[in-house]
C-alpha cells in the first residue's frame, strides 16, 4: 500500500494566542485514536515554531544555515501526518477529516503528497 506525507501548513503570525480549546483536543485525541485503529496511521506530531528553527541551504556550491524565526514566510509547515492507505482518494479524505475538527475561524491548509518508492 501506499505511503503518504500530509504537510499541514499554518500562519505562524495568526495563531490563537489563547492555544487549543479543550474540545478541539478531545475531537484530535478521538480522530487520531480512530486513524490508529485502522491501521492508516504510521506517525504524526506538531511541530516547534519557526524561532526554534534552522534552515540549512546549498546554493553555489557553498553550505549555509540561517537560524528562525523566518518571518519572511507567511505559512510554515506546522505539523505533518505519514499515513498508509490504500490510494490517494483514502489519504485526502482522512485529511478532510483532520482539517474539519479545527475551529471554524482557524486558517491551515494541508498538502497531501505520496512518497515515491524505491
């Protein structure tokens, strides 16, 4: 079966300063328990903000590391999913699924790309 990297993208600027609301944490735990139990999910976790960041770029033939925060970048990739499902169809409407349990008001979009297999 296939494997899939969902990159759920945020604005690291716009975020509720007042964090998650429980309920938001209860419908995750749920979803996250039911993901499991279907044998889909392979690994997810949010991640750090961008200030706790590097990023390490190899132009010219040269190495360079630029530490966060990368406020030049309006959407940074807040968290990812690798899931195992049957075909793509399967890994959008899981993450259908994921974005629908956020707050109505909350903007994040998510990029779902299979992983090539060697």
């Amino acid at each position: 079966m296939p494997r899939f990297l969902t990159m759920i993208r945020i604005d690291e600027q716009n975020l509720p300063a007042e964090g998650f609301p429980p309920e938001f944490e209860q419908r995750m735990a749920a979803l996250l328990e039911e993901i499991t139990k279907a044998g889909v999910m392979l690994d997810t976790a949010g991640l750090l903000p961008t200030a706790e960041g590097t990023r390490v770029r190899w132009s010219g033939g040269k190495i360079s590391c630029t530490d966060g925060p990368f406020t030049e970048t309006k959407e940074v990739i807040g968290g990812y999913s690798l899931s195992q499902c049957k075909d793509k169809a399967e890994a959008i409407e899981w993450t259908k699924r994921f974005l629908e349990i956020h707050p109505a008001e909350w903007e994040l979009s998510a990029e779902v790309r299979e992983i090539q297999e060697m």
